[in-house]
C-alpha cells in the first residue's frame, strides 16, 4: 500500500465536510466519503500508524535508535521501572489485590508506573495531556515521559493481556483522531507496555513479565463504523408506535 492513500482519506473527508459546511445537502460529506470508502478498503488493512499521527496531528513519530545513547539509557530506565512496578502490584498488600476485574487495573499500574518513573534520574512522567492542558485518562497514549537531558519525548501506552493471549487476533490497541481530546502534541517516539499476567488465582493478580514494543513500523487498520446512542433512536418525534402488555 502507498502511504499517499491516507492522505487521501483525510483529504477526502476535509473536503467533503467543508461543502457540507457551505449550506450544501446535508448528505454531501457522506456522499464524497463513503463511495470511496467501499472502493479503497482494501488499502486501509496495513496503513502506517506513523502516517496516521503525522495526518491526524501534524506530529512525527520517531523510532527507537538503538545505536543513540539516550534512547537505550531511556529504555533502560523504563526496564528498571517496570520490574519495579510489577515487584509492587504483585505485592499481597497491593491495591490491585482487591480488584475483581483486569480492566479496573490498567489505571492503578499507571498511577504506579508515573510514581515510579518519577523517581528515576533525569525522567519526568506524567499522564498525557490535550491541547487544553486537561488530563484524560482514557484514548491513546495513556503516559509522557520526557528525558530532561535531551528534552525528548516517549509516549507510553501501557496494555495488560493474560498469559498465552498474545498471538491473538482481537483488536487490543485502538487510535481515535479527534482536534480537541488530541493529546499527540510533540514528535516522539511511542510504545507500547505490554504486561502479561496469569489471571486472577486464589484473590491473587500475577503479573510475570513485560516487553517494550515501538510502533515506528506498526501498522494498523481502519474500521469504518457509523454510530448512534438509545437517545438518539428513541426520539419522541421518530417514535411511530409503542405499547406494553396488559398486567394480569
């Protein structure tokens, strides 16, 4: 796939949505968007996520260099954090001790992982931020860390998966450009945390192991879905007919 049939997507679609701003028919976006949707899905199954920030921010997404003597000092730092971090989780007396679910979690190790990376020598981290500067817990990338020596920038997206689920197919990362809730606001490099853990055994989370990925070269997928909420099917005004039935 060329890396220009993005562009065109997001062209496309700015297109398209300033006529419909201009008091054309409201269907004028989706009449320009979707048939080229249908025509070129096939060519949005392995669409460069570098190409997706750089469109949807205006941001780089810069890769490890394994040959830079900060980035493996970073990276070795970050190591060091992590074994921290899973030393305290798996911990009897650690709050997440008392979670039932693996998705209540996420947001505990991430609270953990700042604390700890905080601590470390010339590293800041903080939860990423929007261009409003407000902190938002939940959309991609979850943590910033920033080497103060080289003022560079790592986004970290911690994701926790159980033990033997790695080779799965379902859909485990998710990226969703929007202007306001952006919080991509600086070349970086960006990767992802993946924790793997045994489930929780006896009342107990185990978390085993951790690897580092960078997403320079990940490739993702788009998944075109139209959406509508209850509130916005069950209008009084779209409402033809209702009725329950008689109490006995």
């Amino acid at each position: 796939m060329r890396h220009g049939s993005l562009f065109v997507a997001c062209a496309l679609l700015s297109i398209a949505c300033a006529e419909a701003q201009q008091e054309k028919p409201a269907d004028s976006a989706a009449a320009t968007f979707i048939p080229w949707l249908l025509q070129g899905k096939e060519e949005l199954k392995q669409v460069p996520f570098s190409d997706v920030i750089l469109y949807a921010t205006g941001k780089k997404v810069r890769g490890i260099d394994r040959g830079d003597e900060a980035d493996q000092r970073v990276l070795k730092q970050l190591g060091a954090a992590l074994n921290e971090t899973l030393k305290r989780m798996n911990a009897p007396d650690s709050p997440v001790q008392s979670v039932a679910r693996v998705n209540e979690v996420s947001a505990p190790f991430e609270n953990m992982l700042r604390e700890v990376l905080n601590k470390a020598e010339g590293l800041t981290c903080d939860f990423a931020k929007t261009a409003a500067e407000k902190v938002q817990r939940s959309g991609y990338p979850d943590l910033q860390l920033t080497d103060d020596a080289t003022k560079r920038i790592y986004y970290l997206d911690p994701k926790l998966y159980a033990m033997g689920s790695r080779e799965s197919s379902f859909r485990s990362f998710y990226f969703e450009p929007k202007v306001a809730t952006n919080k991509v606001r600086a070349d970086a490099v960006h990767l992802i945390l993946g924790i793997a853990h045994e489930g929780r055994q006896a009342g107990h989370w185990s978390f085993r192991r951790w690897e580092i990925v960078d997403l320079a070269q990940f490739k993702v997928r788009l998944k075109a879905e139209f959406q509508g909420s209850n509130r916005d099917m069950y209008r009084p005004e779209a409402t033809v007919a209702s009725g329950a039935p008689e109490e006995e």
